[in-house]
C-alpha cells in the first residue's frame, strides 16, 4: 500500500484505524493523502501503491482534511482527559496536538453514553469510542471470540456486544485484547489498586497475591533489564515490602 511505501522511505503518515498486520480497513480516514490525478483524496492504508505514482503527504489539501476528521472526532469525544487512564498515551490526543488543535470547531450533540462495568476485568466507555474497529478486529479474526461488533449507523452507530447489551451478557473471555489495541480510552483495564490498599492496610485481613506467570519474565523490562530477564525474587520481595502476607 501507499501507507507502507511512505513508512519504508520515512515518510510519516498518521493513523487511528491502522494496526499492522492486523487491519487495514480505511475508516478513520487521518491516514489520507493526496495522489496527483486522482479526483479524491485516498486512505493510504488502503491504496495500492504503484510505479510512477505522485503522492503528496503534507499538501495544505491534505492538512486541512486530516485535521477536519480529527475535529469532528473530537467533537463527539468525551474531553475528560485529565481523568483518563490513556491520558499521555492517547493516540487521538497525540493527534490533535500534532495537527495544532485547540479548541473544539464543531460543538453540538454528542453520543449517548454508556459505561459498561458489569464485567471483572474490563471497562467499556462508549462516549470515548472513535469508532476504529481495533478491538472488533483482534476480538473476532485474532482471538475467535466475536464478542464486539459495530452495530446501526450513522451519529447512532457503536461497537458492542450484539443488541447494545453488556459485556457479561456475551461470550467473552476477558483476554484484554481490545483494551490492548484501543487508541483511546474506550475499553480499559478495570482498575482495583485501590481495593488492593484498602486490603493491605485493613489489619485483620490476611492479603495473599497471585501473579500471572508470564510477569516474572516480563517486569524486569519496566526497571530497565533486558528483555526476558527473570525477576522471580526480586518480585516477591518487593511484594512482600507492600505489605502482602502470602
């Protein structure tokens, strides 16, 4: 595709809906550039690239589009950024202030919100949804599951469980996959540090944790070890310093 050629040769291209490997679908439209002959501007991620092509990245026709869709995301996005789990790590918010924006163009109506907490692992926040795909993609076609997809259309279109139900209602493994590839804030960890310090600071409350294997081999990357080192006891100390019993 266009989108691969520009990276090979480094040139930067922006993206929301693009994972790598993953889903190239054209939806976001950020990824839009301007190809010399062609009557529209096109979604590089999914325009073949070809010999002899004159493809302009940056054109004020370009910059202008790219930053129109990002408004209009904005405008329909909930602005709590200083609340977010994703706040600093935004791809959205990246975006925006890539693009120069500073203010919200287009205010009107927003999307009714839905905040989904009936499952133990995850959290579902539908007013922070930009409608990518990411998470139905990974969900269906990566880990066979199908418990997202994107249902009506238009300013009432969403990405949910099937009928607009919860995500306890569905058949789904809470694997995490879809908080994993959001670009946003609209699917994320359900957070349970503080129940956890509520439990190491209640003195008649014997705490025991339970790691997940793969931690011991992964958490040393996060204090700058290489890359699979094993942290075993360093992890158990360092547990055991927070106040956990067993």
């Amino acid at each position: 595709t266009i989108l691969d050629a520009a990276r090979k040769a480094g040139v930067q291209i922006p993206t929301l809906c693009y994972l790598e490997k993953v889903q190239a679908i054209g939806a976001c439209r950020v990824c839009l550039m301007e190809v010399e002959g062609a009557k529209t501007l096109i979604a590089s991620c999914v325009a073949p690239a070809g010999n002899g092509m004159k493809v302009h990245t940056n054109s004020r026709r370009v910059r202008d589009a790219r930053r129109t869709v990002v408004e209009l995301l904005l405008s329909d996005h909930a602005g709590d950024c200083q609340l977010c789990d994703r706040n600093g790590d935004c791809e959205l918010q990246s975006l925006a202030q890539s693009l120069g924006i500073r203010e919200i163009t287009y205010a009107g109506a927003k999307s009714r919100r839905l905040v989904d907490r009936s499952t133990p692992a995850l959290v579902r926040d539908s007013a922070k949804c930009v409608l990518c795909r990411r998470c139905v993609t990974v969900c269906g076609q990566t880990q066979g599951v199908a418990a997202l997809v994107p249902q009506n259309r238009g300013f009432a279109s969403i990405v949910g469980p099937a009928f607009c139900t919860e995500l306890s209602e569905v058949t789904c493994v809470q694997c995490g996959q879809c908080a994993a590839v959001c670009p946003v804030g609209a699917i994320s960890e359900n957070d349970q540090i503080a129940e956890v310090w509520d439990a190491l600071d209640d003195p008649k409350k014997h705490v025991v944790v339970q790691t997940a294997p793969a931690i011991r081999a992964a958490l040393g990357e996060c204090f700058g070890l290489p890359p699979g080192t094993l942290v075993t006891g360093r992890m158990v100390t360092a547990l055991r310093q927070m106040g956990f019993d067993k």
